[in-house]
C-alpha cells in the first residue's frame, strides 16, 4: 500500500468522532478544524498540500494547492504522526449534528467523489484534489455539485454526512434523482449530470430550486439529509431583525416590523 494503513473506530450517534490509531510512524491529515483530542507522542504538523507528493516540484504544488482554494479550503493540511514506540490514538469530531462515513478507498478502484465540505480526514498518502465538472451544464447551474473533491489512494478516508445517512446502491443504468447539496458522494463509477425540474409553477413556486443532479449506476451513492447549506439557512432565516425577536408562533411576521416603529427609512 502506497497509503498508512491505519486502524479506526467511530464514536456517538449524532455527534460522532472517529478515533484513528496509529502505529510508530504512521501519520493522518485532515483538514483544519476538525481535530479534537491526541496521545502524547504524536506529532502535529501544518503541510503544504495533502501530503501525498503525487504533485512534482514546486509548480505542481503550486497548482494542486490553487485547485483547493476553489472548492474554498485551505492551501494547508495538519499531519499527526505517531513519533511514539507504540501505538497512539487521535480523534476528530463531526462539525455539525450527521454520521461520518469511513471510505476505504482499496474497494473503491482507488477514488471516490465527495462534496466539497464532506472531507474530514484521511491516511497518510491519500490524495485530496478537485473533482471539476465536465459537462456545460453542470458547470453552469450545478450549484453545490459543480465543483466537488476526490479522494484518491488506497487508504482509508472518512467523509461527515449531515443529519440522517442513506446509502444506495444503484445497478446498471439505475437513475436516482437528489437535490445537489444532499450528496454526499459516490464512486467513481457512477455517471453524475445535472438535469433542470422543468414547468413554470415548479420554477417559481416549487421553493426547492431550479436544478437536481441526476446519478446513473452502477456503483454506491451516499445521500444526507441535512446539507450544511440548508441548516445555515435555516438558521440566518430564523434571526430576529433589528435584533428584535417576534417569537415563532408571530402571525405578523415582517408585518409587524412595520408597524412598531423599530423600521428606519
């Protein structure tokens, strides 16, 4: 194996962490924020990249790097490597309530396809790049899924899934229809096109966008029902303005801004 074999074991049922074990020399990178706690005896360092030196000299790390700026991560990873005799443990938790989703690549035929913001953490040697749409549409109106990450290698990786977790498993020209935020990832494998609702009432009315992604197998697909995107959502639309608060149950609602005063002109 090119990658760290690591070992592992996932904790919790709505707030998970994965506790990763590490044998002397053997290192995990993941993106920042995402720790939680470590052994004594391992070592934390920031790196250029993922690690994985697949990108040769500097302008092709360079390049590699720039391609993760798109996807809105940062040019830098954190390494933890066991500079212990035995074996160490270090933890990373989910950053908001979902399940975290390990991804042995061996099984995958070496790469899997995730949203951009479902990467967690990976084993040393596993490549972290930009998965770029090939199709116009997608680049267009793909929204979330225009640009997603993949993880390349043969090591284990671990992805975070928001809210209730479904996995599926599509046979041969088998379609599944899902909101673009709501995947999570799947294999390479599986054929993935954005495709537009269609009618006049859906595109204004309907309220759940203009656009779905459409997935063709074979291969496994992992869905989430809580994108991050729409609990961010949801909150921003549940702040009081002006920093008063109606209260939920309001059936004034902007109304009633009006008509106490707080309103400014």
């Amino acid at each position: 194996m090119n990658a760290h074999e690591i070992d592992y074991q996932i904790f919790g049922e709505e707030m998970q962490y994965v506790e990763i074990e590490l044998d002397p020399q053997e290192a995990v990178v993941a993106e920042a924020g995402s720790f939680m706690m470590m052994d004594s005896d391992i070592k934390m360092d920031t790196i250029f990249g993922d690690g994985s030196n697949q990108e040769k000299g500097v302008l092709g790390k360079l390049f590699s790097a720039g391609k993760r700026m798109l996807t809105g991560e940062s040019l830098f990873m954190t390494a933890f490597l066991n500079i212990g005799q035995g074996k160490k443990q270090v933890s990373f938790a989910s950053p908001y309530p979902g399940k975290i989703v390990p991804i042995d690549l061996s099984e995958k035929q070496g790469k899997f396809i995730c949203q951009k913001d479902a990467f967690l953490c990976a084993a040393k040697g596993v490549s972290v790049g930009v998965e770029f749409s090939k199709k116009l549409g997608r680049g267009l109106f793909g929204g979330e899924g225009f640009i997603m990450q993949k993880l390349e290698g043969d090591g284990m990786a671990f992805v975070h899934a928001g809210g209730t977790l479904a996995k599926k498993e599509l046979t041969a020209g088998e379609v599944l229809k899902v909101d673009t935020g709501c995947i999570v990832g799947f294999s390479q494998t599986v054929d993935y096109d954005i495709e537009f609702i269609g009618g006049i009432k859906n595109t204004v009315f309907g309220g759940e966008g203009l656009f779905f992604a459409t997935l063709r197998g074979p291969g496994t697909v992992y869905v989430q029902s809580l994108p991050f995107s729409r609990l961010a959502g949801r909150v921003l639309s549940a702040l009081p303005r002006n920093g008063n608060s109606k209260g939920e149950g309001s059936l004034l609602g902007g109304i009633g801004d009006l008509l106490d005063g707080d309103n400014r002109f």
